[in-house]
C-alpha cells in the first residue's frame, strides 16, 4: 500500500522526487515494509550520464529523498539534509527496475542519522548512502 505524505495533495508541491503535479519530476511513491521505507523506480534515458547509466545525482537523489522522507514519517516533521555519503558498488542501468530501501540508524534532539541501499532487480546491492538530517523548527 502506498505511503500518503503529508503533502501529496497540495496543489503547490511540486518535489522534483515525489510530488505527482511536477511534470518534470520522478513522481515517485513509497511503501513501508517494518521500519523500512522503499520505493521502485525505472528510468529512462532523460536521467542518464553515459549512455544506458542513470547519472549518479539522480541515484543520490532518489536516496536522499526515500531517507527524508521516512523521518517524515516517522517523526511527523520534515528534516533538511546536512550531510549526505554515496557509495557506487555497480551500475544503475536506464530502463530497468531498481529499489532504494530506507531505514533511521540514529537520533539526537537535533539531528537524524539514515541509510539507504539501490538494490538492482535480482536483488544484488548497486549503491548505498548515509546522511545526516537537522529537525525542521517548523
């Protein structure tokens, strides 16, 4: 079942990862699984670098997007990035499935820490991220 953020049904959202009104955006959705927050995507060759590999700022993006996005969740308060680390272990391939998975891996009264891996259709570990998050004020 598809996860309803909180703003999904704002006419002004307009996230380039998620919101469903911005036309030049990934539209994407998310599922919870446990403590876990994924989404599945399949892009085209508008996101890549080299030819048939989706650019690897589009990847960090979907990343940080499905981490932020599940302190959201689960907080009920947005956070903003600080900080954010990319590992690259294969490709991401323009064209073919691909899910991030999410999960919080620490707290503090100021800052959330979160992890993220890019999983490929069979399963195999394509990317990994960790990041850092401040609690929004408001």
């Amino acid at each position: 079942m598809t996860v309803a953020l909180p703003w999904r049904t704002r006419e002004d959202h307009r996230c380039f990862g998620c919101a469903p009104r911005n036309p030049h955006g990934l539209g994407l959705t998310f599922e919870q699984a446990g403590d876990a927050l994924w989404t599945e995507f399949d892009l085209g060759h508008h996101y890549e670098s080299y030819p048939g590999v989706v650019h690897g700022g589009i990847v960090a993006l979907i990343c940080d997007e499905t981490m932020g996005n599940l302190i959201v969740l689960r907080n009920g308060t947005p956070a903003v990035t600080t900080s954010m680390r990319m590992r690259y272990i294969g490709t991401v391939h323009v064209g073919l499935p691909h899910r991030v998975a999410a999960t919080l891996t620490s707290a503090s009264p100021t800052l959330i820490g979160a992890a993220a891996d890019v999983t490929d259709a069979r399963g195999d570990l394509v990317a990994s991220a960790t990041a850092t998050y401040h609690r929004s004020a408001s």
